[in-house]
C-alpha cells in the first residue's frame, strides 16, 4: 500500500506543484493519477521514490515512511517505467535489465536467466538480448523498460506516461500486455497519463487532478461515468461530448451513437 498523507511540493520560486494531497493507493491494485500537463501527476509519482522531496507532509509505503529510507535503497526496492525508458544505449538488452539485480549482488548468472524469462513475460523474444536499445523499435524499447522494472521482483511499478511515446496501435498492445501482467503478477501500481481513455482502461482506482494535485474526484472509472463530482470532473471526462452516448436502434440493431449522431459500436443482443 502507498499513502500520501498530507503532502506538498513548493519550489524555491514559490510555486505550488502540489498543494495537500491525501491519498491511499491499495495494495495490488493500479490506481491512476490523471490530469491535464503540469497539474502535478508525475511530482506526486516521483515523491514515492524520493526523486522529489516533499516540502510537507510525507508518503508512506505500508508502516514505512519513505523519509526515514536511503533513497538509493528505495529505489532498487520500487520498480520505475517513464515516457523516454531510459535504456542505457551503449549497454545491450540483457545488461540493461540486470543493472539493478546486479547492484543488489544477484549473481550474474541468475540475473541473466531471469532477464530471459522477463523478456518472454513482457512478450518478447529472448534472441534480443544480445541487441542495443537503438536496433529496438520504440514499443520493444517500453518492454524491455518494463523488464527492467520487474528484474528485481518489486512489489510496487511506478509508470510516468509509460506508452505517451508510441503510437496508437503499439500503445494499445502495451496497455493489453500490462494488464495482463497484472492479472498474473497483482503488484501495487501508481501510473501518472493525461489520457482519460488510458485511465478508465487501466485503473482500479482513478484519481482526477485538478492544478496544484488536488483532488476532484476518487473512485473507478464506472463510479466517476455515472456520478461525476462536479461541472469540472463532468467536462474532463468528456459527459458533455464524446463520452455522452444514446442507443439509435437501426434496422433492427442497437446501434450506440456520440453526441455528433456519429456511430461508435453496437450492443451487444
């Protein structure tokens, strides 16, 4: 479990990346932080690992205040996946996924296993791990970045915008993967999008932002649908336009129609 418990970021200039933030992300769960850019997400993510040092309050991991961690420690302990991967280019696949098993003193031999076995999970084939990061393409750079962050067996992912940089087919394909290693491995997972169709397929729990990390709404993505907080949180989620669906029965099927009349599937008889 993650809980942040009253906490705050202002910089040196004054201004407020995050106000007072209060949250608990469940154990075993994706919880979802999504906002518009700058509204805090990936200040609030980074506070976790101790990349970014709250100005108050503090972040809890179970019983263990983060504050009271070597921060080094910490974060071989959480596994982390960003937007830019941040493969190390001059070092091939296998290299990248062990660097923190072998910081951890996991003999080689059974680091390098386990990255064969990572890379099957994350639906790659084990014959590119003798390549570089540059003979990738972008969607097996973001696996092989997911590989890395389970190389070490965390029990909490940390994704900041993890699949913004592909395209939309490969990002699709990501997001299925990434479900269906949560189905089989349950880790706790804090994931920081701007995209709300992201969000509603990936969350458990969906936490909207307003500027400054504050809270307009908390709950699944069925529950935020159906009862929106407020004119804000109706307007984010689109209620107003593209998510405001009717049914338009059309020879004799349901056809589901968006606010423009344009059809956008069927249901189901």
């Amino acid at each position: 479990m993650i809980e942040f418990r009253h906490a705050g970021k202002t910089y040196a200039d004054g201004t407020v990346a995050v106000g007072d933030f209060s949250l608990v992300a469940p154990s075993s769960r994706i919880t979802v932080l999504v906002g518009t850019s700058g509204c805090g997400k990936s200040t609030l993510l980074r506070m976790v690992n101790r990349m970014v040092q709250p100005t108050s309050g503090s972040v809890w991991i179970d019983d263990l205040d983060v504050a009271t961690t070597d921060p080094v420690a910490l974060r071989r302990r959480i596994g982390y996946v960003m937007q830019a991967v941040g493969l190390l280019p001059h070092r091939r696949v296998v290299d990248n996924i062990v660097t923190v098993p072998r910081l951890n003193r996991v003999p080689a031999a059974v680091a390098r296993h386990r990255a064969l076995e990572l890379l099957e999970l994350v639906g790659l084939d084990p014959a590119l791990a003798r390549r570089y990061p540059a003979q990738l393409s972008g969607g097996q750079q973001q696996r092989v970045g997911v590989a890395r962050a389970l190389a070490a067996d965390p029990n909490i992912l940390l994704m900041d915008e993890p699949f913004g940089a592909v395209d939309p087919i490969v990002r699709g394909e990501l997001q299925a993967e990434l479900l269906r290693l949560q189905r089989d491995l349950h880790k706790t997972i804090l994931f920081v999008t701007h995209d709300l169709s992201e969000a509603l397929l990936l969350g458990d729990q969906i936490v909207i932002l307003r500027p400054g990390a504050q809270i307009a709404q908390v709950g699944s993505g069925a529950q935020i649908l159906a009862q929106p907080a407020d004119d804000f949180v109706a307007e984010f989620v689109g209620l107003a336009g593209e998510r405001r669906l009717h049914v338009s029965p059309t020879d004799g099927v349901a056809v589901v129609v968006n606010a423009a009349g344009r059809p956008v599937g069927v249901l189901a008889p």
